[in-house]
C-alpha cells in the first residue's frame, strides 16, 4: 500500500515537471514567433535586405570564391589523372603476350598562369562584395522613397483630419446660428459643402495612406514586421566634402579591376595546358620469357595561338574597355546627383523656414476671424477662406518637413551611404 501511495505520487511529479516544461517551451516559441516591431527607415532596410536573393545566396557565392581561391593555389590547374592499359594477344595468336601499362598524367601550370588565377580570385572575391554594398545602395534607394511616401501620406491624413474636424464644428455652429434666425440658409449649405470636401480629402489620404502602408509591408514581409510604429526622425546629414569610396563607383571599379586581371590571365593562356606523364609497365613477349619493367616519363605540350587564342583576349579587352568607360561615366553621373542632392537640402531648409513662418500667421488668422465670426463681425465666406487657408498653410508647414528630411536622405543616398 505504501509503495503504490509513493509511486502515484512520484508519477503525478513527473506529469507536473512535464506540463511545466512544455508551458515554457510554448511560451518561448511564443515571443521567439511575435512581430518585431518596424521603428525605423533602417529597420525597414535591414528587414527588406534579408529577403533578397542577393542576400539569401550570399553565402554560398562566397563559398565558390573561396573554392575558386584554393583552386587558384594549387599545385596542378586540373586534377590529375590516372590511365590503365593492358595489351594481350589471347584472342589472336595466344602465344603469351602481355603488357600491362598504369601511368599517371600531370597538368602543369603555364608560365605565370598560377599567379594570375590567384589574382583574378581575389579580384573577383573583392568585386562581390562591392557588389553586395552597390545592391544594397539601390535596395537602400526605394526603401527612402517609399518611407517618405508613407510620412507624406500619413500627414495629408492628419491635416485632412484636422480640416473635417473644422469644418464639421463650424457647420454645427452655422445649423446653430441658421437656427437662431443670426444667419442665411445659403450659408448652412456653404458650410455643409465645406464639410463635404474635407470628407473627401479625408478619404482620399486616408486611401493613399493605406498604399504606401501595404509598400512597405511588401518590402519587409508583412507575416514577420506587422507591427509599423514609425518615427520621421531624420537621418544624420552626411559630411560635406564628396565621398570617394561611393558604392556604386566601387562596383565599376572591381569590375573593371576584374576585366583587367581576367586581360591578364587570358594573354598567359596561350595553350591548352601541357601534361606531365610518368608510367610503369610490365610486359613479355610469348609464355617463356619472363615480365620486364619499364618507367616512361613524357611532357605533352599542345599548339597554342591561333583565332581561338585571339579571340580570348579580345573578349577580355572588350570587357576592360567597357567597365573602365562605365566607370567615368558613372564618377561624372554621381558627382551631379550628389552637388544636386546639396542644393535641395539647401532649398528644402528654406521652403521649411518659409511654410513654418506663413502657418504661424495663418493659424493666428483664423484664431482673430474665428471670434470675429462668433461675434457676427465677418461673414461666412471670409471664415471659409481664412480656415481653408489655415489649413494649406499647416498641410504645407508639414510637407515641408518631411520634404527637408527627405532631402537629406537623398544626399546619403546620393553620396553612396546606407541607412543607420
């Protein structure tokens, strides 16, 4: 009886040490499965960058380069190989003859080929990763623009927002005073309309809010990043002075290294590569005579030249030509792009000084005719037109924000630099 007593109570601790188990693990598959929230433009980048091919097949291109290293250093270009023979006269004479041959044939570097494959290796290890950081630049380039599309849209939502508020206050107190016999029937219709409108801009942005919410969910995988809480801070300026490490232009000029060094390689390849042969055979002449050994040692050495050879080395002519005529452009290209990038921000600060000025006097305005209305000292049409101004002054204060810190992301962008 005691032993049955101490046995249920042992299994019913195991059953609860179980559950309690399986409660954590559920738990932490739980937060490990949560949506991690989307703050920034650099989160929306780092999460959109994990879902590119370039970005899913980065690792295994770097394994064949570094495969393509080894192969650069080793002894022999091509593996070598091993060659069997056995000759007999059993379906003939059969009078005993035997030969049987192993030989084992080399592949031999052409003079400086080995060098120049490594070269050509690194050369090609050093452009995929310029490669990656140009990718990541134009990857970087729509992110900016959709994330600054999604802040333009989210502030004509919050001034729309604002205008219908106005306007459907302004129309009760209209209904109120058309009541009172203070004012016309015309003039409810004025303010019903103004209220129409603003609904109408109203879903408008809210519309185009939802396009530019489901862009970037697109970019960054909506099952992974559903939680946006994004900030328009804006991101640091960028120094001055030109960069010169700019990834685009690093790309062209790894290219370019690597059409040069592919040039080089291709002007050793004048040949097949020759073979070195050693073999060992044994062989008698008829049943009576007994095995002898024999060692040969042979080079083969192929013709080169010819229209294939040429050929070769003017396709990689072609390609160095190319890539260093693309990299001139590319430098004069940028450099536009980025003193233009300049002059925008310099625009951008002063249109933001500008609408911030005129919003701040529109406000005031429509604070002084809005109690000259209570007080039936201005007409409706006047109020209509101060609170329609008020409201494109605060739209364009706001816009203009964001189109100062957009501008500084184009620089960044411009000037090659990813976002931090």
């Amino acid at each position: 009886m005691y032993r049955t007593k101490k046995w249920n109570f042992k299994w019913r601790l195991s059953a609860v040490a179980a559950i309690s188990v399986c409660s954590v693990f559920h738990v932490f598959a739980q937060n490990t499965n949560q949506p991690r929230p989307v703050q920034s433009v650099k989160d929306i980048f780092d999460a959109t960058w994990a879902r590119q091919p370039e970005a899913q097949a980065l690792e295994t291109r770097q394994q064949a380069l570094q495969a393509q290293k080894r192969a650069a250093t080793a002894w022999t270009p091509e593996p070598a190989a091993v060659e069997l023979n056995s000759k007999s006269d059993q379906w003939g004479r059969n009078l005993g003859e035997r030969e049987q041959q192993i030989a084992i044939a080399v592949p031999m570097w052409l003079p400086g080929q080995r060098s120049k494959s490594s070269a050509l290796a690194e050369a090609e290890a050093n452009a995929l990763d310029h490669q990656i950081k140009a990718n990541q630049l134009r990857v970087a380039g729509q992110i900016r623009e959709d994330w600054w599309n999604f802040h333009r849209a989210r502030i004509e939502k919050d001034v729309t927002t604002d205008q219908l508020n106005n306007a459907k206050r302004l129309a009760e107190d209209v209904s109120k005073r058309v009541k009172a016999g203070d004012l016309a029937q015309s003039d409810q219709h004025q303010a019903e309309g103004a209220v129409a409108v603003a609904e109408s801009a109203y879903a408008m942005a809210q519309a185009n809010l939802e396009l530019a919410i489901q862009m970037i969910k697109a970019s960054i995988g909506a099952t992974s990043f559903s939680t946006l809480t994004l900030s328009d801070s804006p991101e640091l300026l960028p120094s001055a002075e030109y960069p010169r490490n700019h990834a685009a232009l690093m790309e062209l000029q790894a290219r370019s290294d690597v059409a040069e060094r592919a040039m080089a390689l291709a002007a050793t390849r004048t040949r097949a590569n020759p073979e070195f042969t050693i073999a060992k055979s044994r062989d008698r002449g008829n049943l009576a005579d007994p095995y002898s050994s024999k060692i040969t040692i042979g080079i083969r050495l192929p013709f080169g030249g010819g229209p294939r050879y040429e050929a070769v080395v003017a396709h990689a002519q072609a390609e160095a030509t190319q890539a260093q005529a693309q990299l001139t452009l590319e430098r004069d290209r940028t450099q536009s792009l980025w003193h233009f990038a300049q002059a925008k921000v310099n625009a951008a600060q002063a249109q933001l000084k500008a609408a911030e000025r005129r919003a701040k006097l529109a406000l005031e305005s429509r604070t002084f005719f809005e109690k000259s209305f209570q007080l039936g000292e201005s007409d409706l049409p006047t109020r209509l037109r101060i609170e329609v101004e008020a409201v494109e002054a605060q739209r364009q204060a706001a816009l203009s924000r964001i189109e100062f810190f957009a501008s500084i992301s184009a620089l960044r962008q411009a000037a090659g630099l990813l976002p931090q």
